[in-house]
C-alpha cells in the first residue's frame, strides 16, 4: 500500500491506543498501523524491533483484527487476542500474552480497544503493564456517528473513555467518512471537528484516515496543503469487512 501523505520518519509510541465510538474505524487503523510499521521496520536492516497488534475490542465487536490473524502473521505482525472457540466471544478476555508485550522493550504494540467506556475498561486493566509515558492513547472520530456531531457529545465521550481506563488521551486521529460515498467536504468537515476536540482535550490532531478514492484524488489534484493543513494521513482500504460482505478482505499484499 502506497502512504502519499505519510513522512518517511513517521514512527509510533512504543504502545499506541485507539479508541473511539463504533464505526470510527480505530480496527481499520490499528490493522493499517501495524502492518505498516512492520514494513518499514523489516526493510531496514539494523531493524531489532517487531509489531504485535493486541486485540482487546471486547463488547459488540463486529469488525475486530483478530479476523485477518493468517494474513497479519505473513506480514510479520504478531497477533494478540483469544483464539479457538474464544475467538468470536463478546467477553473481556485479555490474553496473558498482551501483559508480556506490553513489557518487551523489543516490541512496538498497537492495540485495538473497544469502542466504550466499558470496553476502555480492558485497557486499564492493561494500565500496570504499559509504560505510561511511552503510549499514546489516540480518539478516533468519524464525525457521521451517532452522537459525534459536536464537540460536547465527543468530549463528554472521551471524559468517559479515560475515566474507564485511567489513563489521558493524547491525541486525536480524524476519520470522518461516508465509506463509498465519502467527499472532500466530509474529510473537510471531520477535520474541523478534531481540531475542535482537540483543543478542548488540550491535545493534538496526530493523524487522518483517508480512503483509496478519496486519497487518490487528494493526490491527483494536490489537494493535500490545503485540505490535511500538514497533518499526516494515513490511506485506509478497507481491509476489515463484515461476514455479510465476504468476510476479512485483507491479503499480504496489502499495507
């Protein structure tokens, strides 16, 4: 996968969070994430660092990494989540290896947390494992969600999400679509209201989510200045699908 709007040096936290209302696309970008650091680590040869993507999307998860784990594992991306008869269990089940990972100085670990204060709760269980100050706790937004629509709703939301979890957010990634039917004004609009949030969170815009199409055309027409204002951009495929729509869509060679 081609990232137009990423800089070469672009790197992660050693843990990095996403969290954010369901439908957001937090799975979509912790999957991307992952795979992408993992790229760029391998194709560099002092590389001593892996990439392990730590599922803990526990309540109501219709769209959850742990559906591409064959596809993550060819591209070097170790997968944290239960397996087996667990794998489809809407329980809160941290596996004891996300506790080790979170731990090896040698891992850089995404996670892909639920998408609720209840389901934030699972990453303060985590709290004790993680080196506080090396993890970003990132709110993703996708402003057409239901109660998203003003920066009260979204603020009252991510109070509740650290209070769950115990721990502060950091950042705001800005992912505001329609799926196919995404426009400039929605990436526009989305982007307005993470400014807006995270002011009043007191922290930055660290990314935006953009689909194939819409990247494609920010790209085409050199958009890019004056619609993403100089924040990175990640470009986003929709790797993650629902059962009715033929399942996990992800194959090595994607991002």
């Amino acid at each position: 996968m081609q990232q137009p709007f990423l800089p070469a040096d672009f790197t992660l936290a050693s843990s990095t969070a996403l969290v954010g209302p369901y439908g957001s696309g937090k799975s979509e970008i912790a999957l991307t994430l992952a795979c992408l650091m993992a790229r760029r680590l391998q194709a560099r040869p002092d590389n001593r660092l892996q990439v392990a993507l730590g599922d803990i999307d526990v309540l109501k998860p219709y769209f959850r990494a742990r559906e591409a784990g064959e596809a993550l594992k060819a591209m070097g991306v170790r997968l944290l989540a239960p397996g087996g008869s667990l794998k489809s269990a809407d329980l809160p089940i941290l596996t004891p290896e996300l506790g080790c990972a979170a731990r090896e100085a040698d891992t850089l670990l995404v996670l892909d947390v639920g998408g609720d204060p209840a389901g934030a709760r699972a990453l303060g269980s985590l709290r004790d494992e993680v080196d506080t100050n090396a993890l970003d706790l990132l709110l993703v937004l996708n402003r057409h969600r239901p109660f998203m629509e003003s920066v009260e709703s979204v603020v009252e939301q991510a109070d509740k999400i650290q209070r769950a979890s115990g721990l502060r957010l950091t950042g705001v990634v800005s992912n505001t679509h329609m799926m196919a039917e995404t426009t400039l004004d929605d990436v526009a609009l989305g982007l307005e209201l993470a400014r807006r949030v995270g002011g009043a969170l007191d922290v930055p815009v660290r990314l935006i989510g953009l689909g194939r199409a819409i990247a494609t055309l920010i790209e085409r027409d050199d958009l890019a200045p004056s619609l993403l204002q100089g924040i990175p951009a990640i470009v986003l495929d929709s790797a993650l699908k629902p059962a009715f729509l033929g399942g996990c869509a992800l194959s090595p060679g994607d991002p």
